[in-house]
C-alpha cells in the first residue's frame, strides 16, 4: 500500500505521464520508417478501440489527419489495414469522430481499399466505411446515378460478408424518398436483399434494416416485396421475430411494423398481430440498443390502432412499462421516448388504460420526463399526461394529489399551463372527491411557486372562483381551499395582494367562514391565511384587525378566543403566529393593535398559556408577550 | 393414492429406442460443432477429414483460441491486441465486455504486486469507464477496493483475484467472438443432455420406465437395479 505521499504523486503523474505517451506515439505516426509507423497505428488503434475518452484526446492532438495521410501515401497492406481500422474505430458511434474522419477526406481513400487483392484490406474498408453510414453526417448517396447504382450492386454481389453488409447499410441509411425507394426498387434491390436473408447474421440483420428502410410507407414496394416467391419472404421475416438474437427479433419486428403501417392488409391474422406486440414487448427488457429501438417500434404500432393498443393493454403492456421506467437507472433518451409515447398511446382512447397508468403511482416519473434535457422525451412526456389526464375517473385523482411540482424551467411554462387549467376544471367538478384531489394537487403546485406561476393560476380562478372554493358546502373542500390560498399569499408581498382583489372580496370570505365556528381543520388553514396576510404592509395588517374585529360586532363573536382554547395544538400555534405579526414592533400601527387585542381579552388570554402543553405554543406566546412587554403595558 | 403409473419393461423400451432414427451426419454436425465451439483446433481438424462433416475456417478457430489463451494465462493486453486484429467492431461495440478485459487488466496488475502501476492504470483507464457508463460504477468501485487493503488476498472482494475470474473473462470474450462470426455461442450438446433430463423428469410422472442416470455412459438403468 503505497504512503499518502507516493501515491498522490503517482496520480498526479498518471495524468502528465498518459498526455506524454499518447504525444510520444502521435509523432511516431509521422515516421518516414514504415515499420515505425506501423508500430504506432497499431498503438492508437489498439488505444482508442471501446475508448470514447481516447477517442476524444488523440482527436483533439490531431491524430485523424495524420492516419488519413498514412492512409492516402501508403502502399503497403498492413499500413493500410491499421489505418483503416483506426479511422473506422474512430467513426463508431462517435460524431465527433465521423466528422474528423469525413473532413479528413477519407472517404474516397476508404472507398479504394474495397477493390483491393488483399482480403483483409477489403475488411477493414467495408468496416469503416459502414461505420460512417450509421451516422447522420454520412454522405449523401445518390441512388439515381446509374454509376452510383452499379456500384452499389456490386456491394450486394460481393462474396465478402463486410461489403455486402456496407451495401445494405448503404440503403438503410441513405435511401429516404419515395423516389430513391422506388428506382432502387425497378433496379431489383428487394431480389438482392432477400438473399442476404438467409446468410450470416450480420447480413440478415443489415438485410432486414435496409428492407425495412426501402419499404417505409411505400404500399408498392411493399407489394413486390410479398409478392416475392409468392409471400415466402414475408413469412421468414415473421419466422425471424422468434429468433434466438435479440437483435433479429427486433429488426424482423421493425420491418413487420414498416409493412403493417404501410399497408395493414397483408395482417388480417389476428395471430401475427398479437404476436409482434408481444415480441416487441419482450424486446423492452433488452438492456442494450436493441430495448431502446423496440420502445419506439412500440409507439410507431400501437399508433392510433386502438385493436392493437387493446392488444398491448391486454397483454400487461403499462405495468411492463411502468416498471421499467421505475427502475431507477439511466434510460436512453430514445428508450424514454420510446416509453412515453407508447404509454400516451395506451391512454389516448381506452379508459382502462388510463386508470391502470394513473393507479400505478407514476406521476413523479411523468414529472422529472417533463423536465429531461432532451426535448422529444419531454414532448412525449407531455402528451402522455395530456392523455392520462383525460380520464375523470375519481380515483385517479388520489393519485394527481400526491404531485410535489418544481417547474423550474422556463420551456414548462406550456405544460404546467395545461396541467393547472385541467386542475382547476377539476375542482368544479361535481363529486367532492374530485374537487378535494383537484385542490390538493394546487396546493402543492402552489408551495413555493414563483409569482409567474401564481399569476398564471389566479388569472384563471379569479376572486369570485375562489370565493365559490372557499364556501363550498363540504367542510373538506373548504379546508383545501383554503390550504391553497395559504400557499398563494405565502413567500412575497406581491402574493398578498391577491386576497385585496375586487375589494377584498377573498379576505372578506375568509373572515366570513372563520366567523361560522368552522371544524378544527379548516381553522388552522384559515387562520395561517391570515398569519400570511398578516405579515405584508400596514395596510395588510390593519385588514387583518378588520376581519379579526369586525365593525359592529353583533355579538361578542370573538373566535380568536375560541381558537386559543381549542383542543388542537395547530390552531393554537396558527393563531399566536397572526398576533405575532400583527403586534411586530417594526410596524407603525403596532401600540395600537396591541391595545386592541389587549382590549378585547386576547393578550390576557394568553398570558393563562405561559404554559401550554405544545411546545411550539409555548415558545410562540414567550415572543408575543416579550412584544407586549416592550409596548411598556404589562 | 397415486394413481398407477405405466410400466414400460427394459426389453419394450429398447425396442421403441431402435425405432427412432438417426442420421450420421446430424450426430457428426453435433460433435463438429462442440469440438469448435470449445476451439479443440486439431481435433476439429482430423474429425473433418475422416468424416468428411462440413465445418468452418480452421484459422479464425486458431485466432479465438489464442484470444482465450492470452486471457486465460493474464495476458490481457495481449487478447485485446488480438481481439483488435480478428475485429476492431467488438470491442468497439461491446461495452461491458470491454470493461470486463480492462477490470481483469487490474486485477493482474494488483496480483503482480505493481501496485503504482495499477493505480495509475486504474485513474487512467478505468474510471473513465465508469464515467463513460454508470452502469459500471458497482463493479469499478469493487475492483479498485482490491488497491486499498494491504492484503489483497484476504479482503472482502478476493474472489476477483481468483484465477475463476480469468476464466470467467476469457469465457465472455470468446461468446463475443463467436457472435460476431455468427456462431452459436454455446454447442449444442450440453442443451440436448438438459433436453433428456429435462424430458425424464416429465414423463416420470406418467410412466416408470429405463433412465439413463450417468450421462457420460449413457447407460439404461431399470429401477430395480
């Protein structure tokens, strides 16, 4: 075990030592001694092969030129193999390294290795270059050139599994249009294709994505492709979705979701339907690529084919799902996606779907989704909800009422937008249960929401909503509401100006339900209204005193006393808190407030609880009369 | 009360073995295909002539073979270098198998006593894997904890330095191999003994009959004896 001091030089020289190295082997590249050079391609290719990190740091030295010039000035094969393969290693699912390799100009240089005599340069050159056409930089090839097309034909013939494979990769990844679809297919590419279908593996699966590529909503493509050998193809692409490789599975599905959504005909065995929703629902577990291309496949079935989405529904779909977004570990944003909107297709019809989604307690799940960096999770996010929430089953509201919301990112704003206005329909509603869910789910969205947000929300219920709220007939709602308007006027000055809104007709309800002998429960909400009030400008006190001691007063209807002699510790607490702020020596109005609530028997009152049982009222009544004392009464 | 099950004597068993049929050529597929996957190069070899079963490129046997061997014996940086020249895409493609031969680099170099070394390769080339994938986090953590006992064999994660994990690495780099020459990762004998004993134990249920007991011997065996 080394001692503290080698062993944190030995860190710190780890990092000078490896940049060393790597700028030692980086000018062995640019050795005229061709053993030499060859020493060093090896090295950075056998450096940077699975190394994203590496990849990285000789990119940045420069290394991608350099090996593009031993590339283009060599002759001799095993300069040309290592080269290859290094620029190759460099464009595996690295951007950054397809670009640097595609600005080097190799291509043209890669494209020459393919007519080698040597076997293994043929490899590497094929492998290379398939590696560039995974990528969206890859050049664009056009298809309707004759030379081109030939070229390409020439791919497909090869006996060479690494060329083949390039030609289908080529198809895959370049072919787009309707256009490009159908000159490929009058050159006879479909006939080429299927052959491939039955050799090697890697073949059937760059088979299967370049068919799946060539057919994409393209019904005459998709006819000459069953039409093929009298449908023979298109059972062995079904055979291949039970398939031993995760992989063919997925591409036979992929290619079978292609042919549905083209032309859904050639599906009218319920079988093979149920059987793809399946498969592609297995396929989700798949920790690799695979699991993250079978979530989108999903979406891209399910779509708008309420059948199928019942299938999916049928066959467990949302829990599957559900517990695989709860697994807690890093998803792939395409996975997410994948998930999101194969989950916003399950709810956008069927009720069952929703309320077995909303039960399953996934709504802070649906939540960190809407807040993800990548935009197409968080759109998927959104539409998800936006289906859910269609449902007004009651007891998916059990759920919503457990939301603790941070919409701290501005591009929220659209959702959270949504998502508030569908609360507050929700709280008109008729059953209470829905109302008293709805309500809770905005008193949390309230907590510490920023004026943006509280501005957004009163905007839409305004005073007379609030009103409504506030004197709804269950004692439960009005206790919500009134928990809501709590967390309104909480935080800034500015919130408290709400309850002043049309003449203070907010506050003045308040004072009218705290006056009617409310339950325990609903006190505490409305007597922490006021404390919050309370707290705000002279003005903000003094109409606090108002509601407090109404003029004339009918009877001695002094509930404040009542509230100080509760049973309930919190109303106890909630009421000492309003004294405090309305007596806080930093007010001018202060003395006279103080002589008032001395007056009407409040301060003496307390002075009999020196000693209550809670001790957060206890400690609450100690300031209080340390302010009453410093106003010199006693 | 168990129900009676059907007896079915030595002598009728034998007689209903005799009438299913076999083709050579399937059984000597079976042995081709167990001698190359387990990478018994001469043997694959001879087989192939004196049968006459059809059978893949002996070479790229010879290369996995030397892939394994290099693991198998802790030469690590060898079988990377190797696997690199027989196909730049698997590691490139493997993550976790990548990881797996850059974790058993360090345990060589913590079982050498190259301790600076090893720490050096750990900072260097490990931790970014994990940075790279925190799927791999757990096992980076277990394997550098190796680094912070005096004793390393004799701390709470021992069992990476033994020599089962080498085994374990080469075994994985081998399946990579064969996958992507589009083999089978697994010969098919092993499966077709679980299909026996799995079907044994299905109809004994049903049925008492001659069991094959040692698999090595293939051997009948009534109850009663």
């Amino acid at each position: 075990m080394p001692t503290s001091s080698s062993s944190s030089s030995s860190f710190s020289s780890a990092a000078s030592s490896s940049g060393n190295r790597q700028a030692d082997v980086f000018s062995r590249l640019a050795s005229s001694d061709p053993e030499v050079k060859l020493k060093a391609l090896r090295e950075v290719k056998n450096q940077i092969i699975g190394n994203r990190t590496k990849k990285l740091s000789f990119l940045k030295l420069g290394a991608v030129p350099a090996i593009a010039s031993a590339l283009s000035d060599s002759e001799c094969n095993s300069i040309l193999v290592q080269s290859a393969a290094a620029l190759g290693s460099f464009a595996c699912g690295f951007e950054a390294g397809v670009q640097a390799v595609l600005d080097a100009g190799v291509f043209p240089l890669l494209l020459r290795l393919l007519t080698s005599s040597d076997e293994k340069v043929v490899d590497a050159g094929a492998r290379s270059l398939r590696m560039i056409f995974q990528s969206n930089q890859a050049p664009k090839y056009d298809f309707l050139q004759e030379k081109n097309m030939k070229f390409l034909f020439s791919l497909l013939n090869s006996e060479n599994e690494n060329v083949s494979g390039l030609g289908a990769s080529i198809i895959a990844h370049a072919c787009g249009t309707t256009v490009q679809q159908q000159v490929l297919c009058d050159a006879g590419v479909l006939e080429k294709l299927v052959i491939l279908l039955d050799g090697s593996l890697s073949q059937r699966e760059a088979c299967l994505e370049s068919l799946a590529t060539v057919l994409k909503n393209n019904p005459e493509a998709v006819s000459r492709f069953v039409g093929l050998e009298a449908g023979r193809y298109l059972s062995s692409v079904t055979e291949l979705t039970k398939d031993r490789y995760p992989r063919t599975r997925l591409l036979s599905c992929l290619c079978l979701v292609v042919i549905y959504n083209t032309s859904p005909s050639y599906f009218l065995n319920m079988g093979t339907k149920s059987s793809l929703v399946t498969t592609l629902l297995e396929l989700l577990n798949d920790h690799g690529q695979s699991g993250d291309d079978a979530a989108l496949g999903l979406s891209s079935l399910i779509a708008e084919k309420e059948d199928l989405q019942k299938l999916a529904y049928e066959a467990n779909a949302i829990k599957n799902i559900v517990d695989i977004l709860k697994t807690g570990s890093e998803l792939h944003p395409k996975r997410l996606q994948g998930l999101f909107l194969s989950l916003a297709e399950l709810c956008s019809k069927l009720e069952d779907c929703r309320c077995s989604f909303l039960s399953l307690e996934m709504l802070d799940l649906l939540v960190n989704a809407l807040r993800h960096k990548n935009a197409d999770v968080r759109t998927a996010a959104c539409i998800c909800f936006r289906n859910a929430a269609r449902s007004v089953k009651v007891a998916v509201l059990g759920a919503l009422s457990n939301i603790v919301l941070d919409f701290s990112s501005p591009k929220s704003t659209f959702i959270e937008y949504g998502g508030i206005k569908q609360l507050i329909e929700l709280s008109k509603s008729m059953d209470p249960n829905a109302r008293c869910s709805a309500l809770r789910a905005l008193r949390n969205l309230m907590f510490l929401a920023d004026n943006k947000r509280k501005e957004l929300f009163y905007s839409e219920v305004k005073a007379q909503g609030f009103v409504s709220l506030i004197s709804d007939p269950e004692p439960t709602v009005q206790e919500q509401a009134l928990a809501l308007l709590r967390n309104l006027v909480d935080g800034c000055i500015n919130s408290i100006e709400f309850v002043f809104d049309e003449d203070g007709l907010i506050l003045d309800t308040v004072g009218k339900q705290l006056r009617k002998s409310p339950q325990a429960h609903m006190a505490i909400q409305g007597m922490y209204v006021l404390t919050n009030v309370a707290s705000g400008t002279e003005l903000h006190k003094e109409a606090v005193m108002q509601q407090l001691f109404p003029q004339p007063q009918a009877e001695s209807n002094n509930f404040m006393l009542k509230f100080l002699q509760s049973h309930e510790s919190q109303l106890r607490s909630a009421t000492v808190w309003t004294i405090i702020n309305l007596i806080s020596p930093s007010s001018p109005g202060a003395h006279d407030r103080h002589v008032k609530l001395r007056d009407e028997g409040i301060i003496p009152q307390l002075k009999n609880m020196v000693n209550d049982a809670c001790l957060d009222v206890k400690i609450r009544i100690r300031t209080v009369l340390s302010q009453s004392m410093s106003f010199g009464d006693n | 009360m168990a129900t009676s099950k059907k007896v079915i004597t030595r002598d009728e068993w034998e007689k209903k073995l005799n009438a299913v049929k076999l083709r050579k050529e399937d059984m000597n597929t079976l042995v081709m295909n167990f001698l190359v996957t387990e990478g018994f190069v001469e043997a694959a070899d001879k087989f192939q002539r004196e049968s006459g079963t059809k059978q893949i490129d002996l070479a790229t046997i010879t290369d996995r073979m030397a892939v394994k061997k290099a693991v198998q014996n802790g030469n690590v940086e060898d079988a990377i270098e190797k696997v690199n020249d027989l196909n730049p895409e698997i590691l490139d493609t493997n993550p976790e198998l990548f990881f797996h031969l850059q974790q058993q680099r360090l345990i060589e170099l913590i079982r050498q006593g190259k301790t600076e070394e090893a720490l050096e390769f750990a900072q260097e080339e490990l931790a970014p894997r994990g940075e790279e994938n925190q799927a791999f986090l757990q096992e980076l953590e277990k394997t550098v904890a190796l680094l912070v006992f005096e004793d390393a064999s004799n701390c709470p994660v021992k069992d990476l330095l033994d020599i089962s994990h080498r085994l374990k690495t080469a075994s994985e780099v081998n399946a990579a191999i064969l996958t992507s020459q589009s083999h089978e990762k697994d010969p098919k004998l092993p499966s077709l003994l679980k299909m026996l004993i799995w079907a044994q134990n299905q109809l004994d249920e049903k049925a008492v009959y001659p069991h094959i007991n040692d698999l090595s011997t293939g051997q009948l065996e009534t109850l009663s004896e």
